[in-house]
C-alpha cells in the first residue's frame, strides 16, 4: 500500500475536533476545562470519566479512544517525521495531573503535507500506550496543533536505564504545588534532546488521553525508548502519582508500523 493510500486512509479516519481543541491540548494531553473534577483513581477515576460530565461522554462511548495496546500493526513505508524542534526557556508547570513543559512559538513536527506546531510535553508513569501487552515505567507526550487545531501527538517511551542528562534539567525546576508555574530564562531545552536516535514509529488514530477524550487525534508513537534512570522516575512518581490512562480497544483502527521509515531532526 503506497504512502500516498495510506495518508489518504488516515485523512479519512481523522475526525474533525471540536473548536478550541489546541487550546485543550495545553493541558495533560488535552486535559479538561471547568466542566467537573477528574482524576486517576476512585470515583473521579478512568472508568467513570464518561458519566462526570456531558463534556466527557467520547471518554465513555468513543470509539477511538487512546491509548492503546501497540500489537500485530501493518507494516508500510510511511513518510518520515521531520521534527524541527528548536532551544528555549523552560516554562513548567505541576497541572495537578501531569508536568508539563510549555513551548514558545517555533518547534515544528511535520509529515508529508502536516505540519503541526509544538504546543507543550508531559509525562505519564507508567506508560499509557504499550507494546503487546508490556508498559514502560514512563511515557513522554509532544502535544502539537496544526494550523486549524486538528492535534498531533507524539509519544516517546522512557527504559529504566542511565540517569538523563536533558531530563534532569528539567526535574531540577519541577514545581512541588498544583497549579505552580515556574519560568526560567536561565535554563534552555530542548525537545530534541528527549528523543531517540532512531524514529521508527507506530501510527494510528486516536483520542487525548484525558477528559474530555477528544477523537480525531494523530498518533504517532515511537518504537525506540530513551532512558531515564530509576531515581529519576521515581521522583516524578513520588510527586504525581500513578498517571496513566487504562488501554482502550483498539476495534477496526489501523495501526501501521512504519517500517523503513523513520526521521530526520534539524
């Protein structure tokens, strides 16, 4: 199946979002507004987010919802990401569900004919979406919109492995108080810096991770983890607790492995 099919299959799998979606997505993954409290546990938990709120019913009825278990994908030559993602000062925030990195104006993920500006990144433990059935200690989200807010994610899985240079800056300034924002001119990242080297990646459809579970959002997740030490994912799970959205059925969604594709970083 040709790349050029296969965009056009995914064009038509992708749902509109409703308007001010990439104003959601400067929440974790999308997180909600105003309409009810939610959480990850108890009665706010996972399975009751559809009955929270009429604003979050897709989270209970959609059918393609996120995340979800990576398992026998389709391989095919998909286009390669090209991911311009460019320095700036740390912006960060404790939202209460997540630590979240805002992004200035600049960074850039592109594929074939999409472009999708970088919004913001957090972080889940463990890892939302996993692989025939195994999760990840850590999952890291790019958040990006395209130019009419359609929204793009981007998931990176974390190994346990040596301590991470480009994370530790930013635990450094990990602000200890829900709804604490911190700004830091000092300290320069870079999202680059928290990808890995090779950028096979798996592709589908799928919803935000959290309330109010918006469809219509392009997945890209890639196959190589990056390492963070056990130190290090233990200190955000100490501060935030377990973060992760129960895998939801994947149905008649392709899934495509993208084979001999790949990326290339500027």
């Amino acid at each position: 199946m040709s790349i050029k099919i296969l965009g056009n299959l995914f064009g038509a799998l992708a749902i509109s979002l409703i308007a001010g979606s990439a104003a959601m997505a400067s929440g974790s993954g999308g997180a909600s507004g105003p309409e009810a409290h939610w959480s990850y546990s108890g009665a706010e938990g996972p399975s009751n987010w559809g009955s929270l709120s009429s604003a979050y019913a897709l989270c209970s009825t959609g059918h393609m919802q996120s995340p979800i278990d990576i398992t026998h994908p389709q391989q095919a030559g998909l286009a390669s990401m090209e991911i311009d993602y460019r320095p700036g000062a740390l912006s960060i925030v404790n939202n209460g569900h997540t630590i979240q990195v805002n992004i200035g104006k600049g960074s850039s993920l592109s594929i074939g004919h999409a472009k999708y500006n970088l919004l913001q990144f957090h972080f889940h433990t463990p890892s939302e979406n996993v692989v025939d059935g195994k999760a990840y200690p850590m999952e890291l989200h790019f958040v990006h919109a395209d130019a009419n807010g359609h929204l793009g994610v981007l998931g990176v899985f974390f190994k346990e492995g040596a301590e991470n240079p480009a994370l530790g800056e930013i635990w450094s300034k990990m602000p200890s108080k829900v709804n604490e924002v911190q700004n830091h001119k000092e300290v320069i990242i870079n999202g680059r810096d928290l990808l890995p080297k090779n950028m096979d990646y798996y592709r589908f459809v799928g919803s935000l991770t959290t309330p109010p579970c918006s469809e219509g959002v392009q997945w890209h997740v890639a196959k190589t983890p990056i390492e963070a030490s056990a130190a290090q994912i233990s200190q955000f799970t100490k501060l935030i607790g377990n973060n992760a959205r129960p895998v939801q059925h994947l149905g008649h969604r392709l899934l495509i492995d993208s084979a001999s594709g790949g990326a290339a970083t500027h």
